[in-house]
C-alpha cells in the first residue's frame, strides 16, 4: 500500500482501517501513561481515520445525486488533521 491510493479502492479504506486501529492503540498507551493531551489527540486521530474509511465505503449510499457524489469526492471524507 505504498504510493498514492485511489479513495474509491478497497486498498484506501483497508489502509484507514489500519491507521484507525494504530492509533486507536497509541491512544490507549498514551493514556495508561498520564500524557492525556497527546492520548486526545490520537483517539481523535483514530476517529477520523475511521470516519474517513466508513464514508469512502459506504459512498453509493450517501451521495445519490451527482452533486453530492462530487461533494463526497471533494470534501466528504477528507477531514482536517487537527481539530482547531
């Protein structure tokens, strides 16, 4: 999975998946640790990931209309990296 992946591909959504989980467990550690800030941080991380990988597989379902189709592709699924 290396390289540029196409956000329609079963590969983007495999590759969210993992990041999601990856950071999932950063969280977990970061919090066994005190560092709360930084364990926030990686659990909103891992969200987003997530997010990103159930709208880009579930995308026949949200955009029905060619506009919102283009609106999915566009911005749907790529949120920010950071909250603020």
């Amino acid at each position: 999975m290396e390289g540029h992946l196409d956000a329609k591909s079963r590969e983007y959504v495999a590759a969210h998946v993992l990041e999601a989980a990856v950071e999932a467990e950063l969280a977990e550690e970061m919090l066994k640790r005190g560092l709360y800030q930084n364990a926030a941080d990686r659990a909103f991380m891992a969200f987003k990931a997530l997010a990103s990988a159930l709208v880009v597989s579930r995308l026949e379902d949200l955009a029905r209309g060619e506009r919102r189709r283009e609106w999915c592709m566009k911005v749907g699924y790529a949120a920010p990296a950071k909250a603020c």
